[in-house]
C-alpha cells in the first residue's frame, strides 16, 4: 500500500508540474496574442492620424491661399507659396510623426509580445524538467525505501 502511494504521489506531482508548465505556455501565447493584436492597432491609428494630419494641413493651406487672396495678393507671389509650402511641410511632418508613433509603439509590443513567448517556453521547459526531477527523486525514494535487498 505504501509503495502504491508512493508511485501514484510520484506521478501526480510530475504530472501537475508538467500540465502547470503547458498552461502557463498557453497563457502566455494567449497574452502575446493580445499584445500582437493591439500593435495591429497601434499602427492602424498612427496611419488614421497621419491622415487626419493631412486633411488638417490641406484645410489649413486652402484657407490660407484663400485669405491671402481676399487681402488682394497673388497666390502665385513668393511669400504666399512660401506661406503655404511652410502649411504643406508642417502638415507632413506630423503626419510623419504620426505614423513613426503608431510603428514604433507597435515594435515595442511586438517586442512584448515575443518575450512573452519566450518565458512561455521556458515556463513549459521548466513544467517538463520539474516533472522529471520528480519521477527520479520518487524513483530514488521508492528505491530506498522497497529496493534494497536485507
């Protein structure tokens, strides 16, 4: 009977490390999984800022050309293309920065996400290692304690 109890005690401690091990792993790529996900939408929102940037600068240049010709200058003079080149020009920059924004925070969860995966493999390792340290060390104690002939 105690021999029996030992065995069973031996293999549901290896065992329970093991399936901790897997379910942590899963846990982990679920998490990534997520992490994966919001970077998709972190560049998604820099590309839509980078447009709203775009638009805004557009809407800004029309109205500027618009202005200077309702004071009677030429929008084809020097200063008004200059005027409008210097809309134009800070509009892209934004919308540049808008999308650097979006990729970069999306690096940095894809980054997260990768060690994640990682620590999920380990963690999954580790369960299997754990699991097997506990078979030899039942097995050392089941043969100390049965396997020894008088």
């Amino acid at each position: 009977m105690g021999a029996t109890a030992l065995i069973a005690g031996t293999v549901l401690s290896a065992g329970s490390k093991i399936y901790g091990g897997m379910q942590q792993k899963r846990a982990m790529d679920a998490s990534a999984g997520m992490l994966d996900q919001e970077a998709g939408q972190s560049v998604a929102s820099g590309i839509m800022a980078a447009q709203n940037e775009r638009r805004k600068a557009s809407y800004v240049a029309s109205n500027a050309r618009a202005r200077i010709a309702a004071g009677g200058l030429a929008t084809t003079g020097t200063s008004a293309i200059s005027t409008v080149g210097q809309i134009r020009g800070q509009g892209e920059y934004n919308a540049l920065t808008s999308l650097y924004e979006g990729q970069d925070r999306a690096i940095g969860l894809n980054y997260q996400a990768a060690g994640m995966r990682n620590e999920g493999s380990a963690a999954e390792t580790a369960g299997w290692m754990s699991g097997i340290s506990s078979v030899l060390t039942g097995g050392t104690s089941f043969f100390d304690k049965y396997g020894q002939a008088a």
